[in-house]
C-alpha cells in the first residue's frame, strides 16, 4: 500500500489551478496535473492502515489502496485495470465528485489525507495518453435487447455495463447530446465536454445505440418501448428544481440555475439555442440562492460572463470552519469549503431568508431579505436589500419530473416522489421496468449515479439470462 513510511516522509501536495485572472478569461478546464512523478510520491502516502475506511467512503467501491500501491511502484496499466473494474468513468470521477474517500481517509484525521481523487485521475488521463483505453467488444450475443432512457452518468454506465454483456442496448435521450447534467449542468472549466465525446465514441463502438433528441413519454410513450424491448431501465434523473413562491417571482430576471448553466455550455460547444431568450450575467449583479455545488457553477460562469458583482446567498447557518473529527470521521463532515468558483470572487452570506423580490417595469432590481431562525424563518428587524438585476435559484431538485414519462409508465414512487425501487434488483413495481441513478434516490452525486448504473445493468442481465457475471 504505497511506500510504508511514506506518509511520514511526504507532505501531501494537491494538485494546483491557473491563476485566477487568467482562467476566468475563458472555459477551459485550469486544474495543473501532479505529473508522473508527483502523483507516484502522493501514491506512496497511502499508509497500511489495516482498516481502508476509504472503501467504506467510496460509493463505486474503488479499491484505493490496491491502485496507490500499483502506481508508487509505477505499473500504470495495471492500475488502470484495478480503477476500471469498480468505475466505468474514472475521468468524470476524478474532475467533478467530492472525494468522500479523503474524508473516510486514515490521514485525514490529522487533515492531511492521500491524494486519491487526484491519483484516480491520474490514472485514467495517462491511459488515454497511452491509449491503453478501447472499445471492449463482447462477440458473444444474448439476442437480448434493453432501452436505457436517460444518458447521465447512471444511464451511460447501465447501458456500457449491458452491452459488455453482449445485449443489444438502445440508450434515449431528450436532448441532442449524450451526458446529461454532466453535459449540460457541469461547466466546461469544471469538465470539459470533449471527456465525454470520447467516452460515447467507445459505448457506439461497443454496440450501445444511441437516439439522441427522443424524449420518452412526448416523442414515443414507454408503453411503446416496453412493448419493444425485453426489459427497459429509467435512469432520467432528477430534474424537477425547487421553487422560490414569494412575492416578485414572476419578475423577468429569475431563472432556474440549470436554465442558465446549460445555455453557457451549448454556447461553449456550439450547440445551437433553438431562439431562447438568452440569461446572460455580464454587466449585471448577480444574486446566487443556494450555496451548494450548482451554485458555485453558478459564481464561475457569472465572473466568466462578466458580472459587475456576484452575491451568493444560503439559508442555512454557516456550517464550523473545522470539523470534529472524533464526532465525524469517517463519514462526510459538515464544514466550511470554499470551491473554486467561490475564490474567482464573490460575497457570501449565510442564514439569510429572501422575503420578496422587487424590480422596475417587470424587470427584477433587489432582493428583500432578513436574517434567518433556526425554523429558517425571517427575524423581525433583521431586514436588508441586495441589488439584483439577475437572480439564479439553485437550491436542489426535488426530484424526477413526473409529468410524462413516470406517469404515464405508472411505476410506484416513494415518499419523496421518486421512482420506487430497491438497491438489490433495482425493479420498480411494473414488470420488465427497472430504475437507477438520480431518478431512483433523488438528487445525488456523480459516483452513486455509476454505483447504481452498473447495480442495475447487472440486476437487468440476471432478470434477462437467470445469470450474471456482471459485477456490483
């Protein structure tokens, strides 16, 4: 596991950003790699724990360990091998998940832990540099086909995990690129889309067909596919956002965040905006609600398009600049973190409560808020205005959007309003319809979209062949 006193002779080292000024100046990715020889030092902190809590955090079961050990001692290839055999897309994973590994990490009790998001990275870029990574065609073929109806990270690892299997994968998609919110939600400097482009290559080179620009339950009913295909997975994700119902929302100049981040991307991709009005925050300030992932998109695409001010704005109370590790470790702590976007400039603001909006001739001009109470209620006397000609609400989703597709499938939902189905078979309660990924257990992150995609091709090719060699 590395080298034995490496975690004692090493400092941990992460990887480094262009500088500011320069990478707001443009959408390409900034992160500067570690190189061969810097990734195999911090690959040699890896200490022999006797307990890898990092498994335990990991959502795809990557065996970390296994692939630090294999890259201090230089085998590349064979580290490749180990990341690909829990993680189909170790290059999405690499750029955009927050490495709940380093939190379960064993050196992260002293704040200091490996590297891992930035090793497993490592990895997977310098085996398309070597071009170590090809289509894996399977010759054998069931005679057997499957509909996988959305193309994020769930739908593109169910239908490559099937069609390895040697089934005949046919994957949907509404818009008219594959990737979902990978796609269409993530920024290019985040995730540049052409990681994507090369992973579609490999899939139609593999056999999964693709029907881009088809969206299920408008355009063909599931009934439809069912009717069709031997077994049909619903892997959509979750796309119904959180409102904000108060007073001025029907002003103009307050957008959805995913309205807004996936007009830049088709902006930067040159895919064309069919004449929508577009949302653009240069020259305007610019109030973000919500203080999560998608909101610090939010912040760097804003600063990019040339704001005069970004504001970001959260309900919740400031979490503590520092966790209590003998409370948390090794589960994900609550603590402050600044992103990336968040250092390119912009003031934030916590346990504030936005009361109205106002604005002049239908136009959106100021934010009404106060302080918020522990019940995120407004505190009498606490009141304040932020300026705001451009306000953008990303505060989570609330889960799949049911008009179409789910209602008409006629599947069960839980509670939440997700698609019911458990995490052992993935089946929802209509025959030959299984369901995974965000669609199934809400907004999430992009490493349980693959866990759940590979669990659920395996649960569809065990219901398909009364066997399977797929693993979970």
């Amino acid at each position: 596991m590395g080298k034995i006193t490496g975690f004692l002779e090493i400092d941990r080292v992460d990887r480094d950003y262009l500088p500011v000024a320069e990478r707001v100046t443009n959408y390409n990715e900034f992160t500067i790699p570690l190189g061969d020889k810097g990734t195999r030092d911090q690959a040699a902190r890896c200490m022999d724990c006797g307990v890898p809590y990092c498994h335990n955090g990991c959502p795809v079961n990557n065996q970390i360990p296994d692939f630090n050990d294999l890259v201090y001692k230089g085998d590349w290839l064979k580290a490749l091998k180990n990341l690909h055999s829990t993680n189909n897309f170790p290059e999405f994973t690499g750029r955009i998940c927050p490495a709940p590994c380093e939190a379960a990490c064993t050196l992260n009790i002293p704040d200091t832990p490996v590297n891992i998001k930035s090793i497993e990275c490592a990895i997977v870029d310098k085996g398309w540099e070597e071009g170590w990574i090809t289509p894996q065609v399977n010759a054998n073929k069931t005679g057997k086909s499957v509909a996988v109806i959305g193309s994020g990270p769930a739908g593109m690892a169910c239908a490559q995990q099937l069609a390895r299997a040697g089934h005949d994968v046919h994957l949907y998609e509404k818009a008219t690129q594959i990737g979902g919110l990978m796609r269409y939600g993530i920024p290019n400097f985040k995730l540049d889309k052409t990681v994507i482009d090369r992973r579609v290559a490999q899939m139609q080179a593999e056999g999964v067909t693709l029907h881009t620009g088809i969206h299920v339950g408008k355009d063909i009913t599931i009934e439809e596919l069912t009717a069709k295909y031997d077994a049909v997975s619903l892997a959509g994700g979750a796309e119904k956002p959180r409102d904000l119902p108060i007073p001025g929302r029907e002003l103009d100049g307050i957008h959805f965040a995913m309205d807004f981040l996936s007009q830049q991307n088709k902006r930067v991709t040159g895919e064309p905006l069919n004449n929508i009005t577009p949302i653009l925050a240069g020259g305007k300030h610019v109030v973000v609600i919500g203080g999560g992932d998608t909101g610090s998109d939010c912040i760097g695409t804003s600063n990019r398009q040339g704001a005069l001010s970004v504001t970001q704005i959260e309900i919740m109370p400031a979490p503590p600049e520092k966790e209590n590790k003998a409370l948390t470790w090794p589960l994900w702590p609550m603590k402050m973190r600044t992103s990336s976007s968040q250092e390119e400039g912009v003031t934030r603001d916590f346990a504030v409560a936005t009361v109205k909006f106002d604005g002049e001739n239908g136009q959106v001009k100021e934010l009404h808020c106060a302080r918020a109470d522990s019940k995120f209620q407004p505190i009498p006397g606490t009141e304040f205005v932020l300026k705001a000609d451009l306000v953008l609400l990303a505060m989570g989703f609330l889960g799949p959007v049911q008009d179409g597709m789910v209602k008409e499938a006629g599947v069960e939902l839980d509670k939440r309003g997700n698609v019911l189905a458990d995490v052992i078979q993935y089946k929802t309660s209509k025959e030959k319809v299984f369901s995974c990924g965000d669609m199934r257990r809400g907004q999430s992150l992009v490493v349980w979209a693959i866990r759940e995609g590979r669990q659920c091709a395996r649960s569809i090719d065990q219901f398909l062949m009364g066997k399977t060699d797929l693993p979970r």
